[in-house]
C-alpha cells in the first residue's frame, strides 16, 4: 500500500524537515509505502533574497557578513533532505497542477506542523492542498496544527468542508482537538508529533558529530526573555561554555559560541550531547526529552496564559514535565532534574498510543481513545495553576484539614493536598468555585455615591462608601471581615467588631489577602449575628461556595478588581524599600490623598515618624502594578471580569465622571457602586450616603475590568524567571524602574502609532 505524505518539509527549518523525515519513518514502520508530495509553498528559501524592505536589506547585510557558515547550512538542509526524504519525481507549485496530477497512492496523509494555520499563508487563508482537496482518495489527518487559539471569524464553514472529507482526524494539541470539535462535532485525538514516535536510538543514528566537549546549548527562535537568568546562572553555577545554536541573532550569553552552519543532522547532534539545554523552540523541547538531557523552555506569553493552546504545555502535560516551563510559580529549581524514569515510561505510552492511532486510521478501522484512569489514592480534581484563585474554599472545607495553601516560586498560595490524611471524600472538588459556573443574574444598579461624614472619606480611596457599609453592620451587633496590613506589611483579613478600628480595613491594597481559617470564622460569626465580608470577587465566590448557600444575615461586598499582586513580591518590595530608606516600614497607603482623588499617592510612613509619599504610577510598585506585570495567574482569565457579580454589593472608583457631574465631590473621591441583590438593594436604602443613579454602560466604561480581564504583559515570565535567580533589587532595577527622563518625556510627546512603530524597530534590533 502507498501514501502520499502532503507536509512542510521544504523549509530550512529544523522542526519541519525532521517531523516529515519521522512520519515517513512511522509509516514505513506500519507498513507502508510512503512518499512526500513535493508542494512548493511559496517560500523563498535563498540566503540571500532582493532587498525589498529596510528589514530586508539588514538581513542581507547579516547574511552577507555570515555567508560561507550559512551556505554550508543551506547544503547540509539540502543533503539531508536528499538522503532521508522520498519526494515525488515532480514538484508541484499549485493546487491545479495537483487536480490534473495522477498520483500513484491509495491514501492521503496530511500532517504534521502547522499546515492547517491559515495566518501564515501569504492570504491568510487555508491552503486547500494541505487539506487533500485535490484529490477524491481517503484522507486521514496525522498531528497537524491550527497554531492559533481561534479560527478567524468566517472560515468556520470552510474549514469544516475540509474535515468533513477526512475518514480520521489526530491533532497534535488540545486546542486543535477543541477546534475540530466546535466546528465538524467530532471528538477528535491528540497524538504526538511525528518526531516523537521515532526513539532516542533512531535519532541518533542520524546524528552527525558536531561541538565536542560539554556545554550548555542555548537554542532560541524568538527573544530569550524569561531564559536570560537560566543561562546566565547555569554558566556561572556549571562552569560550562555556552553553545548557541541560532535561531535568534542576538548573542544569549556573552562568551557564547554561535554555531551557524548546523544541518538537520549536527542539530541532533547538538541536543545529544549537551549537558543543559536552554530552548524556546518546540522541537528544540522535544528533541531535549528525546534525549533526555536537563533543560528548560519558555513558551510565549499567549501559552502561559491559555496553556491549552501550547503545544509545549500540551507535550510537557502529557510527559510529567510542566514544570520545566520557566517563569511559572511551578518552575523546577536551577539543579533540579527531570524525572527521566516517569517521563520515559509517559512517553513510551503516548507513542504507542499515537501509533495505535496511525495503524487504525491506515486501514481505515474506527479508533478509540484510551480514557484516563481513575484510580483510588489519586488527589482530589481541584482547578488546575492557570485558573486557581487561591480563595481558600477547598482548605476550608476540608473536614481532615488535609489541604494546606503554600506559596510556589511567583509567590502566591496554591493548595496542596496530603495524601495521608485525605478522605477522598470530595467535598473540596464539590466547592471549588471554578470547577462549576456561576448562574446569570439581572444586570445591578449602578450609583455614584460618598460618604457624608469628610474624614472618613478622607481617609478612604474613593468615596468612602465601604465605611457606610461597614457602620451599618456594626450598628447592628455585627462584625465586619476585610483585609489589613500586619506590622511586617502581609495583607491578611481580620475581623473587625468596633467602628474605632475600622481605619484598618480602609484603602485599596494592592496586593492579594491571606484568607487563612477567615472563612470558618464568618461561618462561626453568623450563627449569632450579622457579618459584613469583603474581598475580591473570587474570595466573595469562594466564601459561598464555601458555606453552600447565602445566609440572610450575610452581606458581601466584591471590589472592581484588576487583579491580584504576589504577596512575595510585595513583602520583598517593602524589604527592599526599607533597605534603602535604612529605617522600618510603620504603615503604607497606596492610594493616599494627599494630592486628590485623580493623583492618588504611595505614602510610605517610617517607624521613626518620616513620610515619603509620590504619584503611584511613579513609584516603583506602582509603576509595575500598574503595567499588571506580577499578578496571579488566573488574573489574566479572570471569569469576575463581568457585570455578573458574586457580592451583594461591587465597590470601586468611579472614573470617567466628565467635568460637569459633580464638580464639587470629584477632588474628594467618588465611588462606584453597582447593586446586585435583593439583599443589597434592602441595605442600600438604609446607609448614610449621597448617591445618584448612574448609567450602567458609562460605569463599564470608566471601569474596563467590569467587562474583561486585563491582559498579560509579555515580560510576566521574564520578571518571574529573574525573581526566582536574581537579587531583588536587580529585578526592581530591571522591571519597575522609571525610564529615564528622555525616554519619559519623548513618550509623552509621541503619538501611539509612533510609540507602536519605535517598538517593532527596536526589537528588530534585538534580533
């Protein structure tokens, strides 16, 4: 039987002619007759091309510079193509010459790589060649990719004419498998990359000797950001050279050799013998564990953030080895190993799995995927890193206290399950509130409201609304919950019984609570009196879902959150400050006053009665709060980013008032509050505030994290990978310092499109 292969091999890259080489090979194995349709697909692949563009003409110049190691990578691609590839006899350039082709094969097999991405075809449309569609024989679909998290909006029914044609479709990630669900209703496989189902063995059989000696190999295909510290340190700790196979042009580490010239085959060499790799390529991932050799990989911030779009999270996921990912509070420690053993046996299960796949979708036999087992012993289901708000419900509830919330590498508490006291009794499972959807609830009313009383507005970041609130529980017998800074600035929530010492618990505090054992105590609060609790949206989430309904003497108020900063790095940020003041930190406003609502102020007071306070967004801190640069994970995903609100009551500022709407009230703080419930609409019209009714669209608007998450900086993972390595105060100087003063004052003057254009050269020139 003979298949004809519709792949990328052409390009001079190393993933693509390497998992074309191995999807031959797999076939072969099976069986099989195998050979590539030769596809040119619009790829000029000369080093050196017309200089068309500014761009253009510097990489020319680069190319000039480093011709003879480049040719000799241009024949060591050809050679091997030659040597390890059967092509067709003809090359083909379009999808008419296919149609009229007559092409010797009982089956089509399209796949792998990122055949099926449309954005990269110079119409950032689907090519129908890489669909079989030139052709009535059976096609099955091995590993490829989509390589967006999305289909462009439009090509849905295109792409599922497509589909539809194929007798059986694998994907190589879980977001594919999601996408060919969404748009064909099949339940589809996610199998290896061809590279993996060849073995250690089989590689280097194809290996060419290449740097002798031991040495770190860096490996980058994008700018190395998060892996900077990684080689830096693992050079400096090791005492090895540092080899730097490039991808990138910008040197990763000072004395690195760059190696220029390496074909497919010195590429396997490379990977075999490192000591330590250092990669941001997903082959150069693969090829790490295929020669199991220590590495670390950084994947883009897109990936961090939804990790079932990554294909490196989906591999590592797959094979136990997640955190070998840098910048993730989960991140293995600089001289920890991988767990080779687990990841061989992972890995030998996969590939069996996904050559179950390719035999049964061969000779055309239905396919059933192996289901996960569930075995007694395992830890309980809780929401995975990405989604976990660390509201503490699970610990709560856990009736053998079994579960413990400890800080990971990024700072933030993320709960750990004992096994030997766990029950398995599911409660925590039952209660975590992202494992279950929140119901609709009408749109709120929205206001705009202040305190009466001046002082405690003062005192207050906006209107002082919260201290209404919190009067009218204590009035009546009842305690209030918020958070307060302790004497070694960690932000925890208290119990508040006395109005006298309610100044605790006011201000915003820009960082996230320790919730401890509070949700017990609320539990143990209501059953005598009223109790007020405050907190972000998923702590107030949390505490329902905690007490399994909504007792009538509970009253809860959610703020309008951006997200959550590490308590770590805020604990490490008032060291720091009190490192360089020489004196200990008495108490810290973040937003103060002193200058007006519109220019809140970071007011630090010292124990020996001095005051530093400056514009927030000036600070340090503020500066990078500000950019939402260490915020907890699920933040960037936020599902409270929404007019749906868990709380009785939303609290936040009410920004975006024009300069007519209460002119007299603006320098002194406004606040926003929305009201969600029966419940709260009771209270509403009991509290001691001048309100007004506001437009609901208007107070979105002024408040965007009411209608969606803030987005993730891309440098998230580059200042976690330097805070897990690197002296805090090398971090603050290299993430959160201000830039300086020209740079400053050129931003301002600079329109956005300009600012946008200076930012592409100037990471151009990193390259």
């Amino acid at each position: 039987m003979k298949a004809g292969l519709v792949t990328f091999y052409h390009l001079h890259h190393y993933g693509a002619i390497l998992q074309a080489a191995a999807t031959q090979r797999a076939l072969a194995s099976l069986g099989w007759d195998c050979e590539t349709i030769d596809y040119f697909v619009n790829q000029d692949i000369r080093i050196l091309k017309p200089p068309t563009t500014p761009g253009r003409a510097a990489n020319d110049a680069y190319n000039t510079l480093h011709y003879p190691a480049l040719k000799r990578r241009w024949q060591r691609f050809e050679a091997f193509s030659k040597a390890h590839l059967r092509l067709t006899a003809h090359r083909y350039e379009s999808l008419a010459e296919l149609r009229e082709a007559r092409l010797p094969y009982d089956l089509l097999v399209c796949g792998s790589d990122q055949i099926w991405n449309p954005v990269i075809f110079p119409d950032g449309r689907f090519d129908p060649v890489f669909f079989g569609s030139f052709s009535p024989l059976r096609k099955i679909a091995y590993a490829p990719s989509f390589g967006v998290p999305h289909i462009p909006e439009g090509m849905e029914e295109e792409l599922k004419g497509y589909l539809d044609r194929f007798s059986h479709i694998a994907v190589r990630e879980r977001q594919g498998r999601n996408i060919v669900r969404d748009v064909t209703g099949r339940d589809v496989p996610v199998v290896l990359d061809p590279t993996l189902l060849l073995t250690a063995e089989d590689w280097a059989a194809l290996a060419a000797p290449s740097v002798r000696g031991a040495y770190i190999l860096c490996y980058c295909i994008a700018p190395s950001g998060a892996l900077e510290p990684y080689i830096r340190r693992l050079a400096q700790e090791t005492g090895l050279s540092v080899v730097q196979l490039c991808g990138t042009r910008r040197k990763l580490h000072p004395k690195a050799r760059l190696i220029l010239d390496a074909g497919p085959a010195e590429f396997l060499s490379l990977f075999q013998n490192a000591a330590y790799v250092c990669t941001n390529s997903f082959h150069g991932t693969v090829f790490s564990v295929q020669f199991q050799r220590p590495f670390f990989t950084a994947v883009a911030p897109a990936e961090l953030a939804e990790p079932e779009s990554s294909r490196t999270f989906s591999l590592l996921n797959r094979l136990g080895l997640t955190e070998r990912i840098v910048g993730k509070g989960d991140t293995a420690g600089l001289s920890a190993l991988p767990d080779w053993a687990a990841a061989g046996e992972h890995l030998q299960t996969a590939r069996q799995d996904s050559l179950r796949y390719l035999q049964a979708a061969l000779a055309d036999e239905p396919y059933q995927e192996p289901s996960a087992s569930e075995t007694a012993g395992e830890a309980p289901l809780l929401a995975d890193r990405t989604r976990c708000t660390g509201c503490s419900a699970c610990r709560n509830v856990c009736p053998r206290d079994a579960i413990s919330l400890l800080r990971d590498r990024e700072g933030f508490a993320f709960p750990v399950v004992n096994p030997e006291l766990c029950i398995h009794c599911g409660l925590c499972t039952k209660t975590c509130p992202m494992l279950h959807p929140r119901e609709a609830k009408p749109l709120p009313a929205a206001f705009a409201a202040w305190n009466r009383n001046g002082d405690i507005r003062r005192d207050s970041t906006s209107g002082g609304a919260f201290s209404a609130l919190a009067d009218y529980v204590l009035e009546g017998g009842g305690v209030v919950f918020g958070a307060a800074l302790d004497g070694r600035q960690h932000l925890r929530h208290i119990a508040c019984f006395r109005k006298e010492d309610l100044w605790r618990l006011r201000g915003a505090k820009y960082v996230q609570s320790d919730l401890e054992d509070v949700f017990r105590a609320v539990k143990k609060c209501l059953e005598t009196r009223q109790v007020l609790f405050s907190g972000t949206p998923c702590q107030v989430d949390g505490l329902y879902h905690y007490l399994g309904c909504r007792p009538e003497n509970l009253t809860t108020c959610d703020l309008v959150c951006q997200g959550v900063p590490s308590p770590a790095v805020w604990e490490d940020m008032a060291r720091y400050i009190e490192t360089r003041r020489g004196r200990e930190l008495q108490t810290v406003r973040f937003r103060n006053k002193v200058e007006g609502w519109k220019n809140s102020h970071f007011t630090a007071v010292y124990d020996d009665g001095t005051v530093d306070t400056h514009p927030l967004f000036e600070t340090e801190y503020g500066r990078a709060f500000g950019r939402a640069l260490f915020l907890r994970p699920c933040c960037y995903r936020c599902p409270y980013a929404c007019m749906n609100r868990p709380g009785d009551f939303t609290l936040g500022d009410l920004w975006g008032l024009r300069p007519e709407e209460f002119p007299e009230q603006q320098q002194k703080g406004v606040s926003l509050l929305l009201v969600n419930t029966p419940h709260g609409s009771h209270i509403f019209d009991q509290l001691h505030l001048s309100r007004h009714p506001f437009p609901v669209e208007r107070a979105i608007a002024g408040n965007p994290r009411l209608a969606s998450p803030i987005a993730q900086p891309p440098d998230r993972a580059a200042f976690f990978a330097a805070y897990a390595l690197t002296p805090f105060d090398q971090v603050v100087q290299q993430f959160c310092a201000l830039p300086p003063l020209p740079l400053r004052a050129a931003g301002k003057l600079l329109s956005p499109e300009a600012k946008a254009k200076l930012k592409r050269a100037l990471k151009r020139g990193q390259r």
